[in-house]
C-alpha cells in the first residue's frame, strides 16, 4: 500500500495545476483539466463506478456497496495548488530514514530543525521535500492519492463489508471557488470527509469566518508640474487608510481562536488604487463586527477627506462548519474512533482557514477535515511525511468500516 501511495502522490505533483484568483474560468487553470483527467483514466483502470468529469472540472465517482441499509458516505480532495507559490515543475526530494539533521534546499535555503521544530517528530520516517524552488503541493495531492489508494484496498478486498461510497476531486479550492459548481445530488452522500488537513492526527470540524473587503480609493490624476490643487493620489490615501487599520490584529500576531485583518494585495495609480483585505473569525458575532467596523471605518476616513473617496465592497467567502456538524456527532466519533483503530492520536483543533468542506456543510452535507500529514502549505519549505499519508489512508479505510458497523 505505502508503494502505491508514494508512486501516486509523486506522480500527481508533477503536474502544474496552481489556482489562478485573476480568472473568470471554471478551473481557473489548465494543469487541473490535465491532473483530473489523469485521475479520471486512473480511476477507469482500478474499477471504479459512475465516473464523471463535469463541465466545471469536478471529478466523480463510486465505490458501489456490497451490504444493503448502509448510507452512503463521501470523500473530497481538491486538484488544485495554491496561487502564493510556483507549482511547476515539481522535484520532489525523498529522504528516508531522517535522523534530524538540516535538510539543504535549493540556494542557500534549507530545512531546519531549529526553524521547524516539527520535523523532529519524524525522525526515523520518509520524508518528500521540495527541492525548494516551488511548493510541494501535498495540499491536496496528498489528500488524492490516500483517498484513491484507500478505495482500491475496498476493491480489492470485497469480503470487508461498506455502504457505497462516493469521491469527488474539485478545482479552485486555493481561491475559495471549490464547491460552486459542486453536485450534491450527484456525489449522493449523508456526510463525508475532505482529506485536507496537515500534521498527522488532526481532526478539524470548525473553521474561520471567512470574508474579502476590498476597499477602493479614487483620486484625480493629472501632470505632476501642475499638480497643485489638482491632483489627489488614491495610492496616498490607500496608505494612509491602511495606517489606521490596527497594528496587532494580523495574522502574524494571532494564533488559536484569533481572528484578524490581513491586507493581501495592494495596486493602483494616482488615479485609482485598491487594497484587498482577508477578514477571519471563528466567532460569528465577532465575525459580523469587523465587517462592520471596517465599514464604518472607511465612513470616517471619507469624513476626514477634502478631496477624493473611499468605498468599500465586502464579500462573504465561507462560513464556520461548526454550526452545520455540532448537530451530527456521529460524523465526528466514527472519524475519532477510525484515528485511535490505527494507532494514531487525535489532535482535535480549530481551522485557521477553510476547506471545501465548509461550504458544503452549510449546504446540507456534514463534512470535517481529516489529516493528510504534510506541513508548511504554500510554500518552498512545505513537506510531508511518507507514514503518515499511510495512516491518513487507513484512517479512511476505517471509516468506511465504522460507518458500516454504525447500521448494521
């Protein structure tokens, strides 16, 4: 199993498929046409059922039953990589037996210990690195190949009784857009499972509040020799603007159930410049007041102004999954129950982010984050760590067994 794992997962990060935010398509890329397509010819050759690759780049299939008055259960992985770090041409680094030491990567860059201490509680395990040029991309290829590898095992072994189980591999999670186009009727499950999560043992069934403000200054732009009484820089205002915004609550100051303002890009000219802001909170009330505290904000910077204006366009980009799972605990303690069977310790703990699964429990279906094992996402010093995709894969494997032992 672990060698099917391995030769999956190396062979789906190869692939170039990072999301892209400044696209109107549906994916947003076209190495996720390549990768879903990969997996659609893969899944053919295993033995799946009702494979189907949609319009908008969601990959479907099934596992069929074989016992009767189980319900179905689902699992959810995404295609895509992240836009903040270059996905192409992976090369993948493959350290067996680590013993703790630095790690070099590319330049003069490295792994260390001493900065990620996390790595120590690998020693003795196969690491994949990057070669430190790009990101890994174990979100979510990671989450793929246990997935794919864990519903094989299912196949080949028809004597271990399961309900009928049904995938889906979306696109665009990275920019929030995973789920849009998602097919309940189609992925026909009671609750599932995105396999997205990072360190082994985790197990995630809240995650932030999550929303974009972007906040537009217009000014009046003309040749800066005649400038005076005339001209009036939005790039000014837009700094000036965010100097009001407070120092402490960022993401660089804010751990556990700390929500905060995160200022992601700004761009503009004389005449017009923008500032796009993340705004995060577990708590919805809390949540609620940021938005508008920004809000109002903007309203008193336009006061102060003699020249020039500021507006503000706020959306709502996925809400916390807690409110739509707190009524299902048994999606919680089969997942729980499936960890401790494999000899894993559960590490119960909030999202500081989101995941598919958040929309898609507040559209119906019930769907906490397990682990996938891999650690800093995103970026040139993301890894992962081989036996611990080979729990996360038996983890699924026991759900499937748990959830059948639920209704029998």
């Amino acid at each position: 199993m672990q060698q099917a794992l391995l030769t999956r997962f190396l062979r789906y990060v190869k692939i170039d498929t990072q999301s892209d935010s400044r696209s109107t398509h549906t994916p947003s890329s076209q190495g996720q046409w390549q990768l879903a397509k990969l997996l659609m010819q893969e899944l053919s050759e295993l033995g799946f059922n009702d494979i189907y690759l949609s319009d908008s780049c969601c990959l479907y299939a099934k596992v069929p039953a074989n016992v009767a008055d189980v319900p179905t259960i689902g699992f959810i992985a995404h295609l895509d990589t992240s836009p903040d770090f270059s996905g192409k041409d992976v090369n993948p680094q493959i350290v067996e037996n680590y013993q703790g030491q630095i790690l070099p990567l590319a330049g003069a860059d490295e792994l260390s210990p001493e900065q990620f201490p996390q790595l120590l509680q690998y020693i003795g395990q196969t690491l994949i690195t990057t070669d430190g040029t790009t990101l890994l991309g174990a979100d979510d290829k990671a989450g793929i190949a246990e997935i794919i590898t864990a519903m094989h095992y299912l196949l080949q072994h028809p004597e271990l009784p399961h309900g009928e189980i049904s995938l889906c591999f979306t696109p665009d999670e990275e920019i929030g857009k995973g789920v849009v186009h998602f097919d309940l009727e189609r992925f026909g499950a009671e609750w599932a499972y995105t396999v997205d999560g990072g360190a082994i043992g985790e197990l995630q069934c809240e995650n932030f509040n999550a929303a974009t403000a972007v906040i537009t200054a217009k000014g009046n732009s003309c040749h800066p020799g005649s400038a005076f009484g005339v001209m009036v820089n939005a790039m000014t205002m837009a700094c000036r603007f965010h100097a009001k915004m407070p120092l402490h609550d960022t993401p660089e100051h804010s751990l556990g159930y700390d929500g905060f303002f995160h200022l992601v890009s700004m761009e503009g000219s004389t005449e017009q410049a923008q500032l796009s802001y993340l705004i995060r909170d577990f708590d919805s009330d809390q949540f609620a007041q940021r938005k508008s505290w920004l809000s109002d904000l903007v309203a008193k910077y336009n006061d102060e102004l003699t020249a020039g204006s500021l507006t503000v366009e706020i959306s709502d980009s996925y809400p916390n999954m807690k409110d739509a799972i707190e009524p299902v605990p048994h999606v919680i303690d089969i997942a729980t129950q499936a960890m401790e069977l494999a000899g894993v310790h559960v590490d119960i703990k909030p999202i500081r982010g989101g995941t598919d699964g958040a929309q898609l429990s507040h559209r119906g279906l019930p769907c906490p984050n397990l682990f996938a094992g891999g650690h800093n996402f995103h970026g040139k010093h993301e890894f992962v760590c081989l036996e611990s995709m080979t729990k996360a894969t038996e983890v699924i494997i026991n759900i499937t067994k748990l959830a059948t032992q639920r209704y029998r």
